[in-house]
C-alpha cells in the first residue's frame, strides 16, 4: 500500500498570492507537478486546512488539482477537515470527504468521518475540527463510532486519517495546545485494534512519534513549511511545498518520505514572529483557551 500524503494546502477564494505573499493554489500545483513522476499510488490522503478561510471555491480548486493528479493513477482522495476548514463548504464540495464512502459517522452534528477500503485496508478520516480553535478535539460521538468501526478488523489492517497531530514538541506551534488536546481518549479508543497508522498535519512540518504503540506521522505542509531552527519562543514559516509518501505491508513497514518541491523560491522567509507575537498568539490560542 503507497499512500501520497498531502496536508495544508491553505488554498484562498481566489487564485492569488495570500496576506504573505504566498500564492497558495501555485504551492499544490507546483508540489503535484513535481509529483508527477510517482507511479504506484494507491490512495491519496490530504489531511485538512484545505481551504485558509473555509471558501467553496477553494475547496473546489483542490478538488480539482489533486483529482487531476490521482485520476491517471487511479488512486482515490480522501479529505479531512482541518481547524481552517468550514464543514458546510467542505461537505458541499467534498461531502464526506470520500468518492465512494461505505460508511459514514451520523451523529446529527456535521463532523465528517468516514470509511472505506482500498486494497484491503481500512481508510478511516476523522473530524478533529474545533470551531474557532487552532487545537482540535476527537469528540466522545466520533470516539465511540471509531470503536464500534475497529472491532471488525479490516483484511490488511487500518489507516486512520485526521488533521491534528496527537503529539507535541513543546516548541512554537507544535505546542501541546495547538495539537490534539485529547490523544489519551483516542489512545484508549484504538488500544488493541488492527490500527497500522495515524496520517496527520497541521504542524507544516515533519515529525514523526507513537501513540501508545501506533506510529504517528505528520506530513509537512503544501502551502509552506514550518522551520523550527528559529530562537526558542519565536516562530518562522518557510516557502517551500513539501508531501509524504507512506508505505504499509512490507517488511519495514510503515515507512515514510518526504517530497520537496523545487521553488526557487524555497526556505525565503514567509513570515517571522518575535517572542513576543508569539507570546501573543500562544496567549490568544493557547492555554487561555483551554480554561
Ligand atoms: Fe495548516
Ligand atoms: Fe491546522
């Protein structure tokens, strides 16, 4: 099984530079034409901040692009939500976030989780979206469809998709409170079950850890890329799109790696907090948020 990995493609309204100078849609089309040379994809997972404010006509853009992409491949797409994306737009352009779902989380609320299975394995997206939050959350809902899911075990095992990283490193951005603030309850929830791999992003850069005994991977970004060798305190974004591809089933399985697109453009600054904006920021997202 070779998965293309995407995350944090940020796309805008309109096909046009950003408030940082960067123009997100040229990101995704320049990683994808880069990517062109990959053969043997068989699911493409992008996982979430698809769209930067939520936009229909974003969602639409990247519909297209990564459909364009996976089509001669014959690979299906399967989106999650991100904590900039916006449910309505997101379902309106990419319903469930699967072509073809076999199964689908109805719990009345509008989270977006679904499943389907590809060459034996279990795709599962879930919905760590919190609105109005940079952090995400795996509500109680999700948690207990994700379990009743699990206790049939797929042929080859699951691939379980979603947008925030249940891992920290306690610098900047990749700070516990912008992560995933409940991996304890997912922990419990996939303990036991025939879960290979957790495909995550939101960090817009490479990491990679376990839950419990689960490998997490966060994939970098499309739109750029988060560069931890600032002063500690600060925070820097990079251009430069990056993409991962994830192997599961052979002896060394799951192995990850990473794809740089060629931007001459590349590692220039995007844009760089001070100690304190980035104090600022922590303060307006962070702890305060949590009480
Ligand atoms: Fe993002
Ligand atoms: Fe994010």
């Amino acid at each position: 099984m070779r998965i293309l990995h995407l995350s944090d493609t940020h796309v805008e309204r309109t096909d046009a530079p950003n408030r940082n100078g960067v123009n997100a849609t040229d990101s995704l089309r320049l990683m994808l034409a880069e990517l062109r040379h990959l053969r043997d994809v068989d699911a493409v997972v992008v996982t979430g901040d698809i769209a930067n404010e939520g936009d229909v006509e974003a969602y639409a853009a990247v519909r297209e692009l990564v459909g364009e992409f996976a089509r001669p491949l014959d690979a299906p797409v399967f989106y999650t939500t991100g904590n900039h994306d916006e449910r309505e737009a997101f379902g309106k352009v990419l319903g469930s976030g699967h072509p073809d779902p076999e199964r689908l989380l109805e719990t009345g609320a509008s989270e977006r989780a679904a499943v389907s299975t590809v060459g034996g394995y279990r795709f599962v997206t879930l919905d760590s979206l919190v609105p109005g939050e940079v952090y995400g959350r795996i509500s109680a809902a999700q948690l207990d469809w994700l379990r009743e899911v699990l206790s049939t075990p797929a042929e080859h095992g699951t691939v379980l998709a979603f947008h925030h990283p249940p891992l920290a490193l306690g610098l900047s951005v990749t700070q516990p409170v912008f992560g995933l603030l409940n991996p304890g309850e997912l922990a419990s929830a996939i303990r036991g079950s025939d879960v290979r791999v957790l495909l995550t992003g939101h960090f817009h850069l490479q990491l990679f850890g376990m839950l419990e005994a689960v490998p997490v991977w966060v994939t970098p970004g499309v739109v750029n890329r988060i560069d931890l060798t600032t002063p500690y305190g600060t925070e820097r974004a990079v251009r430069g799109a990056s993409a991962s591809l994830v192997e599961l089933g052979g002896p060394a399985s799951p192995m990850f790696h990473t794809f740089h697109a060629r931007d001459p453009r590349a590692h220039e600054t995007v844009y760089q907090l001070d100690e304190e904006r980035t104090r600022a920021v922590l303060e307006k997202y962070g702890p305060t948020a949590l009480g």
